[in-house]
C-alpha cells in the first residue's frame, strides 16, 4: 500500500459493467479552521452525493484531503512559530475531526505533502515539458532592496489600473475584481513599510494555456453538457476562454511546494494552483497503488464538488494539464460549484468570534444530522444564502420534528402498542383504490428524487423527501389511524399500518445521504436492514410478521429562546460591528476609485496594524503581511 494509505480493507476499485464514480471535493486549505460554509461549499455536498451513488448501488469513490503547499502554509507557520510541517499535521487532524464530527464519509482523507503528490506532479510537469507546452521565460518582477528579497504577489500592493483603486493587491484589484499582476500596479509599495520596490529579472517556467485553448474549449463544450455541470460554472468556466487563455507561470521563488524537477530551479518550487488539484490522483494512489485504473479509465464518471471561487482550477487548469500529457486521463464528467454561505448577513470570522466553524458546531448540543439538514436546505446553489439561527431553530422544530419526527414516531408507537405488541399485520389482505393511489404518489416523488439527485441537484433532492414523508402523514390523516380504525376495520388498519411501515423503510433509504444517523435510528427502530434506493416502490421491503423495535425520538425541540443565546455566542455585538466597518470599507474603496489620476494613495498604518491582530481568520492578505515582517525584517541588511 502506498504512503499515507488510510484503509485496512480491499481498496474500491473500478468494476466492468459496473457504473463507476469518482468523487472529489475540494482541497480544503490546510492552515485555517473551516466554517459551516466552507463545509457546505464543498467536502458535505460531495458527501451526500457520494452516499447517494452508494445508495443507488454505483461502485464508488470518494476522494478528499489537505491542501498544504504554498505561501499561506508558510506565513501562517512563521505567525505560529513552527516549521510547514508541524503547521501541516496539526491541521490536518483538526480538519479530520471535524469532517469525522460531520459524518463526512470519505473513503480516505488524505494530504498533499507526500512522496506520491511530487513523483506524480513531477511526471505531469515533465510530459508537458516534452509535449511543448512548458518554456522557460525571463521574468522581470518586484524587488525589495531593503528586505533583499523578490515580493510575492500579495506582498504588493499599489493603485489598480483598471479602476484607480489605491489600495489593490498584486494578484487581484478589491475595488472591481480584475485579476492582476504585481507589475500592472501603478506606484507599487512593499506592503510591510509602503517603501517602493525595484524591479529585477529571474527565470520562471509558464504553462502556455494558450496553445491548448482549443482543445481545453472543444473539452468544456462536450463535458459541460454531457455532465450538465451547474451554472455558474458553466458561466465562469465560458467567461475565462472568452477572454483568451494566456501562458502562467507556474514556478515560485519559494521552499514549501513540490520541487521543480529541472537544473537551475533547486530554489523553487511548483506553485500550488497548478499542482493542488493533482492532490486528488496522489490522494487516490495513497489510498492504492492500482489508482491509475480510477484515473486512466474512460468507464469512470469524474464528479468534483468545490466553492465558485475554485471552478477555473477545475474546469480549465487542470484539464489542460491532462490534455497536454497526451495521456488517457479520466477528465471531468460533471462540476458542481457553490456560491456563498454568509452568517446572519455577515461574512464568518475565526478571530471576531462571528459565525459558527467546524471545531465549534458540536458545542450548541444541536446533533450533527440537524446541521447537515439546515446547511442542505439552505445549500448555495443559484446565489449567495445565510445561516440564521432563528431559521435554523424553525427548521429543526416544524420540519423535521412536526413533520418527519412525527411521521415516524406516530407509526411505531402505534405498532408498539395494544393492538400490534410490535409485529407487522398483514397487510396484504386489504386492497383499495387509496391504497393503489398513494403508491403511485409515492412513486411519482421517488422518480423526482431520482432525478433531482441524478443531476447533483441536492436541495431540490432533500426538499423531496421531506414532501414523501408529508404524504405519508397526510395518508395517516385521511385514514384516522387510530385505535377505533384498528377495532372497527382490522384489515383496513392492518394495511395502512403495513404500508407506512414500509414507507418509512424508503424514507430511511432515500434518507440516509443527507442525515446518516437519522436514517440509522430509523433502522434501529424498523429492525430492519438498509435497502438500496429503489427505482420503484413496491411497498413489501417490511414484511408481516416482522417484529420492530421501540420507538425513539429522531429530533428534539429546540427553545427560540436559544437563537438569541446561541447569536450571542457565535458574535454577538461583533456581527454588528462587522456589517458597519463592511459598509464603511466599501464605502472607501468607491472614494478611492473615484480619486483623480496621479494622486498617491495613502496607505493607512492603523489598518494595517489592525489586520495583522486579526490573524485568526487567516486570510491569504493578513497573513502575508504577518509573514513579510517576521521573514523579511530577519532578512540580510533588514
């Protein structure tokens, strides 16, 4: 078994004849704790899908890590005080915990810094080399004299060209968005000290995207509608070849990343955004040395789960990798791509206390299942949604509890009592037309959960089953169970019990992606076996004469008081505070760009000094700015 194998049993492997799915989320960044939605966004929308797919009996595959090379990993190590490494392990099991606490069902959650990620980047970045799609470029880039050191992108940062933003970044313009390098600023300064940085050349290697575009367009045109990929990735996706595809360069003046296989380059490395999404084929050769017949093999459906902000990567970079080493990759059949989860209006914040993160959902004493239901239901699909504790309390309380609670609990009590002592009745020996037209309402819905599911549209999938299980309250109703129906119409009452019953087993089964230890309970109650999702309901998985278990609750209700105390909690005061500096911010940045040409943006120490206090939310900017004056102030003549 390869390095970083996490499983003791037969590894899953692709099956002829079988349909095969590899699953993918994205590689969640190693160096900062997740909130509920980064979770969302990628690692529990995979989830769902990927236990789906199980359920439906497909051979499945599901593939996720920790993203840990880069330039993030090192400032936040410097900001820690330990080496990338320990950062690294010490991340990486708080992100495994948490996804464990969430009932993530990975099939292994692996990293990016093993001996697999480097022989298998190494081998793409050498078959590109050879192919001609890698050349060597002289690049002039900024200089700190003082510091004696090339500046990273986001250690730059100067007036936009486009907008006259004073205050953008050398990767990107926060004023209007355009992406940017550190040499398109206008009167650039270091970001430590606001000194002014030469310019010096130094050779770099670049992709050339351009010369693949035509084959990395005719590939989004074919995937995009044979995987029916989600919208805004399709658009994000159409927008970055419509600009034109240009070479990027793909080598760093860094130490932590893959090294660069070439002479001359010793005190490089291979700069993240081009290997990151390699993680998922070495990920997948830790779990087993036979991985290439997951990603060599034109018989695997290739499903990748991540935020919008990742599609490019996705849909673009890594595609034009495969392509360019004229090898048979398994290539992207279907993206889904979120939008953003804001918290109570807000956006979340580790070190403000604002929001509710991975390590801190457990503390409410709310069950995971119910954060998996609310984040489902409110999943980012067609915009941007909000986590709302007084929305997440009605949830729990009027659709899971009144509805799907109730429904369960109603059924077994009443077969636990008198009239049944816990055995299914016979349920055959009574037949009518409401019985016949609830089985084809039932039906209908399972074939619009089918669908909904089979084209990755989650919520929609969810809001399904929760409408099944409102059917059949709505069955129990217009049939007045109760103990006079049992008394008065034995067969009748033996029938309607028999089918709610069974009903409830599909409920577990269709379920299950969504609330694993609800589905679980459920069974615990039916003493029964999981079944696969069916295409057809046949109403007999529960037989007559089965003797069930006791009834128990699924959900608990939750006291509206709690939102109020849980807000107070998870920001109280600073959710406030946030949303007013967030208007007064955009408020500057619209002065900004409104500022005559030529005229020097000032650059504001008192809010630099207060980004660096508020490391805790680890952000690509704040970090650089701590990590410039921890290693550049060390640096010769500093």
């Amino acid at each position: 078994m390869a390095e970083g194998a996490q499983t003791a049993k037969s590894p899953i492997l692709p099956e002829p004849g079988r349909r095969n799915v590899l699953i993918t989320s994205a590689l969640p960044y190693v160096n900062n704790v997740p909130h509920l939605g980064n979770i969302i966004g990628s690692v529990l929308s995979a989830d769902v899908f990927a236990r789906y797919s199980r359920g439906r009996g497909h051979n499945t595959l599901y593939v996720c890590g920790t993203d840990e090379y880069g330039t993030t990993t090192e400032a936040r190590a410097l900001v820690e005080g330990v080496t990338p490494r320990e950062l690294c392990d010490k991340y990486h099991k708080i992100h495994a915990d948490i996804y464990k606490w969430f009932k993530i069902s990975f099939d292994i959650f692996g990293r990016t810094t093993t001996e697999p990620q480097t022989v298998i980047t190494q081998e793409i970045f050498l078959k590109l080399k050879e192919n001609g799609f890698l050349e060597e470029r002289n690049t002039t880039q900024l200089y700190c004299e003082h510091h004696h050191a090339f500046l990273a992108d986001r250690f730059v940062e100067g007036e936009c060209p486009k907008c006259g933003y004073g205050d953008a970044r050398g990767d990107q313009c926060d004023g209007c968005g355009q992406l940017l390098d550190p040499l398109d600023l206008k009167k650039p300064r270091c970001k430590v000290e606001g000194s002014t940085p030469v310019t010096k050349d130094t050779n770099h290697i670049f992709f050339k995207l351009d010369k693949l575009q035509p084959e990395i367009e005719a590939f989004f045109q074919e995937s995009s509608v044979k995987g029916a990929w989600s919208p805004n990735a399709k658009q994000i996706t159409a927008a970055w070849l419509k600009q034109g595809l240009d070479g990027r360069s793909i080598t760093r003046d860094m130490k932590w990343g893959t090294p660069v296989p070439l002479p001359g380059y010793e005190k490089k490395v291979i700069y993240p955004w081009f290997d990151a999404c390699i993680g998922y084929v070495s990920i997948t050769a830790c779990y087993t040395d036979e991985w290439k017949k997951w990603w060599y093999n034109p018989d695997v459906q290739l499903y990748q789960f991540l935020g919008k902000d990742n599609v490019v990567f996705h849909s673009v970079i890594f595609p034009g990798s495969q392509i360019g080493t004229r090898d048979n990759w398994t290539k992207l059949h279907h993206l889904a791509a979120t939008e953003y989860l804001t918290y109570e209006g807000g956006k979340f914040s580790k070190s403000r206390g604002i929001g509710v993160f991975g390590d801190s959902a457990q503390k409410t004493g709310v069950g995971p299942d119910v954060f998996r239901y609310y984040l489902l239901s409110h999943r980012p699909e067609a915009g941007d949604s909000e986590f709302n504790w007084d929305d997440f309390i009605s949830c729990n309380n009027n659709l899971l509890l009144k509805n799907l609670g109730n429904f369960v609990s109603r059924v077994v009590k009443f077969v636990n009592g008198k009239n049944y002592s816990n055995v299914v009745p016979n349920y055959t020996e009574y037949q009518d037309a409401t019985i016949d037209e609830f089985k084809a309402e039932i039906n209908k819905l399972l074939a619009q959960y089918l669908e909904e599911m089979d084209a990755v549209k989650i919520k929609a999938g969810l809001a399904t089953v929760l409408f099944i299980s409102q059917a059949g309250n709505a069955f129990l109703q217009s049939h007045k169970l109760d103990n006079k129906l049992a008394e008065n119409e034995p067969a009748k009452c033996g029938a309607v019990v028999g089918l709610a019953l069974n009903l409830i087993h599909l409920l577990a089964a269709v379920l299950t992606p969504f609330m694993p230890d609800t589905a679980a309970s459920i069974l615990d109650q039916l003493k029964a076996e999981p079944i696969l999702i069916p295409d057809t309901w046949t109403a007999d998985s529960i037989k007559p004469g089965h003797e069930i278990g006791k009834a128990a609750y699924l959900f608990g209700n939750i006291k509206p008081e709690k939102g109020l105390e849980w807000r107070e909690s998870f920001g109280g005061d600073e959710v406030k505070k946030a949303k007013e500096e967030a208007a007064a911010k955009k408020a500057k940045k619209k002065a900004a760009m409104k500022k005559p040409k030529g005229q020097k943006p000032k650059v504001d120490k008192s809010a630099e000094e207060a980004e660096a206090a508020a490391l805790a939310d680890a952000t690509d900017e704040e970090l650089a700015k701590k990590a410039a004056e921890v290693t550049l102030k060390a640096a010769p003549g500093a």
